[in-house]
C-alpha cells in the first residue's frame, strides 16, 4: 500500500469522527447565542416596566 494512500484514508477517517463533534459544537453556540438574545430581551422587557412604574409615580 502507498504511505500517500493511507495518508489520505487517515483523513477522511479523522474528518468522519471530528464530524459529530463538529455539530455539537456549532449546535451549542446558536444555542447560547439564543440565550444570551432572550436574556437581553427580558432585561429590556425589566427596564421597560421599571422606568414606566417610575414615570406613574411621578405623575400622582
């Protein structure tokens, strides 16, 4: 057998492995990405209600 031959199928075979952890990976960081999007939506949705229950009281 070539040494280049089996080089190659070495690859391929490391490429296949890597493949799922790949997935994983790229999966878990949309998923923080979505997390960190809904955190800030609910500091927004916080602040919001804040700052209209302190405009409220200075108007009575």
């Amino acid at each position: 057998m070539d040494v280049e031959k089996i080089g190659a199928n070495d690859a391929r075979h490391r490429e296949h492995l890597m493949a799922p952890a790949r997935q994983l990976t790229s999966s878990a960081s949309l998923k923080g990405k979505e997390v960190e999007g809904n955190r800030l939506r609910r500091v927004k949705r916080l602040v919001a209600r804040a700052s209209l229950r302190l405009s409220r009281k200075k108007a009575n």
